[in-house]
C-alpha cells in the first residue's frame, strides 16, 4: 500500500510542470518557460517567449490550466472558452490573448506579457504610503477601462449579432497598469456570452465589493452591470477606500445592493463637481438612471480628460516613482528572459537589436511611442478608435471573422451561447442546446490530438 502511495508522489513530481527561470529556460512545446509569475484557482502564469530564433524576441505570459481541475471536463471547456473569447478581444485596453491550446496534455493560453503591476496592488501601496492616485491619472484609467469594456459589449459574430458579452468581473485585480503607462483589462474568465456554467457558478467567481446590486440580486445583467464596476474602481482610486464593507458576506452584500455612495469629493477635495456625477452616475442603483453603455462612461471622461492636459507619459512616471525598486527588477529579469538559452546566455545579435518588451535604461525618459494616448470623444467607435485589427471589421462595428494564431491556425468568433442574458441594453438572447460551436470545436481537437498528450 505504501509503495503505491510512493509511486504515485514519483509520478506526481514527474508529471510536475518545470516554471523555468529568466537565466534558465524550460522547453514547454515551441515556446520556453522563464518562471513562474502568478498562481490563481483555475491556472498558474509562466513569463515565456517563442524558441525560435527572431530579430526582436518578445516576451509573453502562458496560462497553464492547474492538472488537477484537467480531469474534470467542465473546467477543461470553461478554461479553453475563455481562452478562445479572449482572442476574438482584440483591443489596445484588453490584453491581446494569441493561442489556446494543449501541449504534453496541458492546456494553456499565451498572452502578451505586460510588465507592470495590477491595480489592486497600486491601491495597497497608495494607502501604505499614505497617497492617492493623482486625479487625472484616475480619470485616465477609468476611461480605458471603459474604452476595453466598450469594445467588447459591441463585438459581434460573422452573422452580424452581438455576442453579448458582459464581463461580471470588472474589478482592480483585473486591471493591469504597465510601467510603460499603459492600461490594460485581464481576465473575461466569466464573460456572460461564454458562460455555460452560470448555475453552478454563478456569483462565486466574481467579487462582491464589485459587483451591481442587479448581480446581487441574482437578476440577468448586462453592459450596465460592468459600467456599476468601473464606477466602483473609479470611485476607489478618488479616495483610496474600499467603497463596499461589511463584516459579514450578507452585510457586504446589502450594501451593495442598497447602493448609497457619498460623493468622492467628501473624500478628497481636488475631486470636481464634474467628477462627481459622473462617478455617481455610472454607480446609481436603478439601471434605467446609469450610463447605458461604456461607450456614454467614456465619453465623459474623454471630455472631462481633456481639461486636465493629461499625458499618458504622467502614468508611467507615476508607476516607475512607486514601484521603482520592482520595476528596476522587471527590468533585469525581462533583460535576462530575453536572452537566456537553456546552455546560458546567448549573444547578441546586433547592437541596433532591443527586445521590445525589455525596458531600456537609455530611453528610459524617451520611451513614449507604444504609450496609448486619450481618445477624443468624436472618435470613439470609429475605425480609429477600433484600430487596424483584423479582430473587427474596418467599418469599425465590431464585427469578428476569423484571426490567425501564432501557430498558424485560426479562430472564428463563435455565436452566442445559453446563459447569454445580457449584453448591450436590447440585444438578442440567443439560446444553445448546448452542442454549440466550442463543444463541436473542443472534441473534435480532441479526437485529432496525437497519442500520448493527456
């Protein structure tokens, strides 16, 4: 019986997958593994990049599913409908998702690598430091949230429909504020139009200090519910305070759904009038007196961004100031990850060649051409506001074809599924027998996987 038990911890540490580290890469299919950089319920992060050999290496961030939820084929689907939402999202405040898949019987999501911090942990540090975010580096912030949720509650499929796609998870975990000033919203882990498993899960995956009373309530939701969080998380970064407490998950709970919010500007006096109806606009409790999409929340920010002559090159002082020593070792290690090989460092191949993702000391005070810059509120919803993506058509509507993987395969949006009650104010709810386009998609990747993966 021991001996059992014995065999089975060896095949445990075998089967364990090698992290890596930046000055030693661990081969993980075509890519190189450079550590581990975060663990969550559902999957661990690894800092990785492509083996093969190119001009400008870049480093990206690999979701690999934890082995023990694999044996169950539910978050199997859920892991991979995640990951196959995530890059139809191709939009400059959403992190850009480039492949799912499976290597070695692991499934896993590649993303572009953002060196940086969430936005959870810059609140911690305003609060230890006994600081706030400046206020326009808020606005700023809550603009691109807005800017990101926008883009995806109008995305639509091949037939024209909206997908309906709501996030339910808006919360500062979920934003990613680079050292290079840019802002970027992680995770649609439990976007509505991919949820198929909304009754089991339910509220349990989201957060309830940012939730909409609607969501409280266990009512169907839709874009509205992410303009309430946005409010929140604005509203946050004003004064530096949890907006919803309780000492209780019930007592929590009743206060959001209550919904009684003090302006911020009795919390912090550079708040404008302006500011504050805007912010107690997006956070009001009755949905019919909330800004009815992001699209309206941006638009108000934009403008109200405009008479502060903000540039986003303030963000990434801010960011570098506080979190000097962290970004210092970003620095390094993304430096090392870069040009590391499993036999050791690799020489360079040119001196005119810098890795994109490695920030460098030199141009440290020069580096401003990748930092996204406000968006005017005439263009927003143009193709200009949309980009040159080919995740959306170029009349800038939002409409989704099909976008090629770093492996040389494609995806194709998918159509809304069961459980899609939300979406923009007035869209379609479309319904699924639950033999829809992933599950199709998923066995039959399943069935052409060669022999011995999984």
């Amino acid at each position: 019986m021991s001996k059992d038990k014995d065999k089975e911890k060896d095949k445990g540490k075998s089967n364990k997958l090698n992290p890596g580290s930046p000055t030693e890469p661990a081969p993980f299919g075509p890519y190189y593994l450079l550590g581990l950089i975060a663990r969550g319920g559902m999957a661990e992060v690894h800092r990785a990049r492509l083996r093969e050999s190119r001009a400008q290496p870049e480093l990206l961030a690999i979701k690999v599913m934890r082995p023990e939820l694999a044996r169950e084929a539910r978050f199997v689907d859920m892991f991979h409908r995640e990951g196959q939402l995530a890059v139809l999202l191709q939009n400059r405040s959403i992190v850009r998702t480039l492949e799912v898949g499976r290597i070695e019987g692991r499934h896993y999501i590649a993303m572009e690598y953002i060196g940086g911090r969430d936005l959870t942990q810059v609140l911690r540090r305003c609060q230890k430091s006994n600081l706030r975010i400046p206020v326009p580096h808020a606005v700023y912030i809550a603009a691109r949230i807005a800017e990101g949720l926008d883009f995806a509650h109008r995305l639509l499929g091949p037939d024209g429909r909206p997908l309906n796609i709501v996030n339910r998870d808006v919360s500062p975990s979920n934003v990613r504020l680079a050292y290079s000033g840019d802002v970027k919203l992680l995770d649609f882990g439990i976007a509505q139009a991919l949820m198929k498993f909304t009754s089991e899960i339910g509220v349990l995956k989201g957060k309830f200090s940012y939730m909409s009373p609607e969501q409280i309530r266990g009512m169907p939701v839709d874009a509205r519910t992410d303009v309430f969080s946005t409010g929140i998380i604005l509203h946050e970064m004003l004064t530096t305070e949890k907006l919803f407490r309780g000492d209780t998950e019930f007592a929590l709970m009743e206060k959001v759904r209550k919904a009684e919010v003090d302006p911020p500007s009795k919390f912090n006096r550079r708040v404008t009038p302006e500011l504050d109806t805007i912010v107690l606009r997006a956070l009001a409790r009755d949905v019919a007196d909330r800004y009815q999409s992001a699209a309206e929340l941006h638009r108000d920010l934009a403008r109200l961004l405009e008479g502060y002559r903000f540039d986003p090159r303030e963000l990434r002082e801010f960011m570098r100031k506080e979190f000097r020593r962290e970004f210092l070792k970003e620095e390094e290690e993304a430096q090392q990850a870069i040009t590391s090989t499993p036999d050791g460092p690799r020489p360079a191949e040119s001196d005119e060649v810098e890795p994109i993702t490695a920030v460098s000391r030199r141009r440290m005070a020069a580096t401003t051409a990748d930092v996204a810059v406000p968006v005017a509120p005439a263009t927003l919803g143009t193709p200009a506001h949309r980009g040159a993506s080919p995740a959306y058509d170029p009349s800038g509507l939002g409409q989704v074809g099909s976008i090629p993987t770093p492996s040389g395969g494609h995806i194709t949006a998918p159509p809304p599924l069961a459980g899609a009650r939300g979406g923009t104010p007035g869209s379609h709810d479309v319904r699924d027998n639950g033999q829809g386009f992933w599950s199709r998609l998923f066995r039959k990747k399943r069935r052409s996987d060669p022999p011995g993966e999984g």
